[in-house]
C-alpha cells in the first residue's frame, strides 16, 4: 500500500491491525498534514484533522444541499455548482458579516 502510486510522492504511515472487526464503526476520520517552505527553510505547516458519523455527515450534507438548492434559479446544479455560503442557515448576509 505504502508504494501504491497515489501515495508515492507523500510520507504515507500505515498501521497494521490484528483484527479488523475491532476496527470497524461508521464513523471517519482524517489527518492531513503540509509542511511548506518560503525561501529555503521548511517552516509552514498545516494540520486538518477531522472524525465524523458517515451517516449523520450524510444527512446534514443532503439538508445542506437541499436548502441551497432553493436559493438558486430553477435548473439542475452538482455540489460544486453550488456557493458553499448557500448550504448555510440564515441569511447570505449575515455569514459574509460574521466571517469578514
């Protein structure tokens, strides 16, 4: 897995489990790191870490969207059609204020 070719330009850790099935849940989580550079010295760094229930992160996705798409013109729209500030509750307004 570690020399797979989508992971062969990324430091990849993989952790082997004796038993799967203590493994097994609904729920996800991920951990990303970036380690950048400006100039020659490598000192940036991001890290996005994140758990989530797959089902509960299903259905506030599908409410999100569903709300969203009430906002837009008639027509058909894909998720990357639709402003991310739209998936949103309240008012477009409102988050531009509390977010700028």
């Amino acid at each position: 897995m570690k020399n797979h070719l989508y992971f062969i330009n990324d430091e990849t850790h993989v952790i082997e489990v004796e038993n799967i099935n203590e493994m097994k849940s609904s729920s996800h989580c991920v951990d990303i790191q970036r380690i950048g550079m400006s100039s020659d010295v490598n000192n940036q760094r991001i890290s996005f870490k994140m758990t989530m229930d797959n089902p509960a992160l299903t259905a506030q996705i599908m409410v999100a969207c569903a709300r969203a798409t009430m906002r837009q013109e008639p027509g058909c729209y894909t998720m990357i059609e639709i402003p991310p500030v739209d998936c949103l509750p309240g008012a477009k307004a409102e988050w531009i204020e509390k977010l700028v």
